[in-house]
C-alpha cells in the first residue's frame, strides 16, 4: 500500500501540533459513536484457533456498549465506581470498555495470569463494585469472594455460572438506549495496576480527557494509522499497551483492528496470519519480533503489511535489520509508560537511527536532565523527564491513586520524571540507558544494561539477555548476564568465553559479562518486561 505518512515534516509538525483536551470528553460518544454513523465501518476482525472468525462494526460496538451500560445501571454499578475487567482476547473486552467509559464507570483491566490473590488485592485497594471475567478466572475469584465484599456485581462470558449473571443473556434483553454520561477533565476513566521494580504494584489513574486524546498522537503519528487500515497489535489486555494500540489509538483514527484470540503463542502461526490476512500495520513488543526472525521467515510472503512499531522495551539494532530483509517493513520504535502516552518515537519521515529510541512525540516536551531539574548538554546521561508546567501535556496520568506520597515522588519542580535514564545526541535522538536504578557502576565506569543485552542479543546463540549488577571483591560490582539459549546451543565454558569475547569486540570492553549464566527462563512482570531487580536481589542476597 503505497501512500502519504501521516507526518511528512517533522520539525514543523514537532512546532506547531497542538493537542486541545475540552473539560467534557467522552470516547464512547465522542469517538465511537461518530465512526458508528456509517452504519457499515469496520472496527474488528476477529478470529480465533478453532477457525471462527467475526466482523464487528463500530454501530455494533456502540450498540453492545449501550445495553450493557443498562445492564450495570440496573445492577448498581454507578459513574465513578471501578470495574474490574478481566479477560483474555474476547470480542466482549471491547464492548466492555466501551460500555464502561459511556457509563463513567472507571475500568480496571487485569490480564488472565492473574492469581486468586492477586485478584483480591486489587478489589480492596480499587474499592471495585463489579467484576467481569470469563469461567476460569471466575474459579478463581469464587475462592476468595467472601473476602471481597465491596464486589456487589459478578458477570462472567462465554457460559452460563450458578450465581453469576450471564453477559450474552444479560445483553439480550437489554435495552439499547442510553444516555452517555457527561464525563470531565477531572474524572477517572482507567486504572492500571502498574508493576514498579519494587514493592506491590500501584495504582496509576487516566481520566476520560487527557488520557484518549492523548492517543490521537500515538495512533496518528507513530502508528500511522488512517481510517481504511487494519492494525494488529500482538498484547495482552491487561496492561496499557491494550490502550494505547488496541482501543484509543486505533479507534481515535477510525481504523479497524485485527485480533487473534488464543491462549498460546506461536511464531509461525503468527508468520501464517501476517501472510494471509490484510494487516497492514504491526505492532509487537521486541521480544516478540525476536521469536519471529528465529523462524524460516523467508517462507512467508507480506502482501499487506506497511508499517511495524515495537514498544514496551528498548528494541535491539539487529532485529530491525533482519525484519526488514524479511518484511521490507522497518521497525519503528516508541516509547512511553502505563503512566502516560507516547513519549518518544522513530517515525517514518525521520532518519532511522538503530538503536535509538527516535524523537520526542508532538505535543511532548521530552528531556534528559540533572538532578536539579536543568537540561543537560547533548551526549550526557541523566533521567528522561517531560516538562508539566507551565502546560501539562495531554495523556499523563492523573495520579497514583490513594498514594499522594508515591504520585509526588515522581515530580520534580517543573518536570515528571520517568524513573529512565538517557542521552540526547547533536540531533536530537534519544538514547536509552537503563532505569534508574538498574545502572551497574564498576570499576569507575557506569553500565547501561541495556547495551550489553544489544551486544548479546547479536550473537546466534543468545534467544534472551538480562544483565544486572553482582558483587565482587576487586571491582566493588561487576556485570553478570543472564543468559536463556536459541535452539540447537548448548552451555558451555567455551561459549561462555565466546560470549564475553563477542561482547567486548561489539561494544566497549569494559562492558563485557565477567559472570554468565544460563537459564531456562527470565522473570518477567505480567506485562513481559524482564524483572531485573529479582535477579539483581538473588545476585546481592537480598
């Protein structure tokens, strides 16, 4: 599909683009009741493994919102009570949020790992009201529902539950007439329950403005999306990355999305999909496009596909590479948190600088500064802050919720302070290090672990890549890697000599892996970034 980006010029779109968030905003009416007037739009195809396969119009969606919207009503769920949403790729997910939103209901989306109790801390600290889920997790919750007594509403999908209600009978006798609540600038629309690399996971609070057309810009210009796409976003429900490219992003342009809905994943049935269906955009987390380039790509054809994005975690200069001679698509990588929007960007009409994290968003004024809160000079290291006075830029996070403690740890005079630490180069682009706390000091020298699981990730014989400090007598701390092999390796004293080599010709040798490990898995949050700190704690005994 050969046509104009979205943006052609960045300077000038950098200049000029300005996001207006009104004090009344609501996505369901605002958004998705306006592309429902043609009655015929597309907003999702749908398939599953079991060969079904769904189209749903956005006049569908509106309407299923509508009735379960009476549906809660009538249950006692009201404007500002939360809603926990737990549920894997179902068609129903979306309705839901919809429904939720046009309600000023506040939604609260977990993903399906979650535990019995897991589900119990985040009903008592959300005070939630309803919980909707699918059977399994039902199973779950029952265990421990006396426990949650503030949940009045359980609505389970997919088939009937003694004492829950049953969503598809529920909607049909629903009426489809309701009124969408007027929501303001100050209401809460969305509550992620965000894991920190320390601590239980806080609460982090969009409202019904900022948060959605904050999204315009990610759908817009990173994405690239236009009203006739079809986008496939290969994420979980349950962490924002949902929000941002598989509901308001997408939808904010009125393109329809592609989802598959299975309880496994597959890289070639993934590599099956992209060659079969008309996706044109892509976007999947590293991780993710790593997997895919391990497989016989070069077996697949992409009739469709225009434009990929990564996102969740730093993207690695070789995969870029090797997905674009498979694809002819270059992998542009984005930036932000579950706290805000996108941050930061390559975008089509920039230089692709691999390995960059690209250029600060429109309507973002991104820095890397010092710890009194001044800019630093271009090639210095400092935390990734966004400046939020005198102008709060739309789709930041509202609060961490019943924590004013926490929410003001994270400002600093006229900044917010992403918890990331960077560099700026001569032009502009920003470079990752690390978190904050993850910076390794050794021998003099500071250690971005993020360079060395790049340097790594380039050998054929490395699938994953996790580097954390570990303690040594000389040195004060040295760099350990964490290594999980490709298939056909094998561990070894000679790879590992192999390995440490590699990495001190690929990148500086003071940063090669004076430890390595390997194992059969890394940790990992619910949303798949790798948990350094449990390895990190393991290394200092803690």
């Amino acid at each position: 599909m050969n046509r104009t980006h979205n943006m052609i010029d960045y300077e000038k779109t950098y200049q000029e683009f300005k996001l207006q968030v009104p004090e009344y905003f609501n996505f369901a009416g605002d958004v998705i009741d306006k592309w429902a007037q043609d009655t015929d739009k597309l907003a999702m195809l749908w398939i599953d493994d079991n060969g079904n396969q769904v189209q749903k119009t956005f006049a569908e969606i509106s309407d299923s919102s509508r009735k379960l919207a009476n549906v809660l009503t009538a249950q006692g769920v009201k404007q500002g009570d939360v809603v926990l949403v737990i549920l894997p790729r179902n068609i129903e997910w979306w309705e839901i949020l919809t429904a939720c939103i046009r309600m000023g209901a506040v939604i609260s989306p977990g993903t399906t790992q979650l535990t019995a109790k897991d589900i119990k801390f985040r009903a008592d600290k959300a005070d939630a009201a309803c919980i909707i889920t699918n059977n399994d997790i039902a199973a779950k919750f029952d265990e421990i529902a006396d426990e949650c007594p503030g949940i009045k509403t359980k609505i389970v999908i997919t088939e009937p539950r003694d004492e829950w209600l049953f969503y598809t009978q529920e909607l049909e006798n629903a009426s489809g007439r309701f009124e969408t609540a007027k929501t303001k600038s100050s209401d809460s629309c969305i509550v992620y329950f965000t894991s920190g690399t320390t601590g239980y996971p806080k609460m982090a609070v969009h409202t019904h403005t900022s948060y959605p057309i904050g999204h315009i810009t990610t759908g817009k210009f990173w994405l690239d999306l236009q009203s006739d796409d079809l986008h496939w976003n290969i994420s979980d429900t349950g962490w924002a990355k949902a929000a941002w490219s598989s509901y308001f992003g997408t939808w904010n342009c009125g393109a329809a999305l592609f989802i598959h809905h299975s309880d496994k994943f597959d890289p070639v049935k993934i590599l099956e999909i992209l060659s079969k269906y008309p996706i044109t955009t892509l976007c999947a987390a590293p991780t993710i496009y790593r997997i895919l380039i391990l497989q016989d790509i070069s077996k697949y054809k992409f009739p469709s596909i225009r434009h990929c994005v990564a996102a969740g975690e730093p993207l690695n200069p070789e995969i870029i590479e090797e997905w674009k001679k498979a694809t002819g698509c270059t992998i542009y990588d984005g930036y932000g948190q579950t706290e805000t929007v996108l941050l930061c960007g390559s975008f089509p009409c920039i230089e692709t600088r691999f390995g960059s994290m690209g250029r600060p968003a429109p309507g973002i004024e991104l820095h890397v500064i010092d710890g009194d809160g001044n800019i630093l000079p271009s090639n210095t290291e400092g935390d990734i802050a966004v400046r939020v006075k005198p102008n709060r830029p739309a789709g930041l996070f509202k609060e961490y919720w019943k924590e004013p403690d926490r929410t003001a740890s994270v400002y600093h005079g006229n900044w917010y302070l992403t918890g990331d630490r960077a560099y700026v180069d001569e032009d502009g682009y920003f470079w990752f290090v690390g978190r904050s706390d993850d910076v390794i000091l050794t021998s003099g020298y500071r250690i971005g672990p993020f360079e060395v699981e790049s340097a790594l990730i380039e050998h054929p014989a490395v699938a994953e890549s996790a580097v954390v400090s570990s303690p040594d007598k000389t040195r004060g701390q040295v760099v350990k890697a964490f290594i999980v092999l490709a298939p056909g390796f094998t561990a070894s004293d000679q790879l590992v000599k192999e390995l440490q080599n590699h990495v001190k010709k690929v990148t500086a040798p003071y940063k090669y892996p004076r430890k390595i490990e390997f194992a059969d898995a890394l940790p990992k949050t619910i949303s798949g970034k790798i948990r350094r700190i449990e390895l990190r704690n393991s290394e200092w005994g803690k």
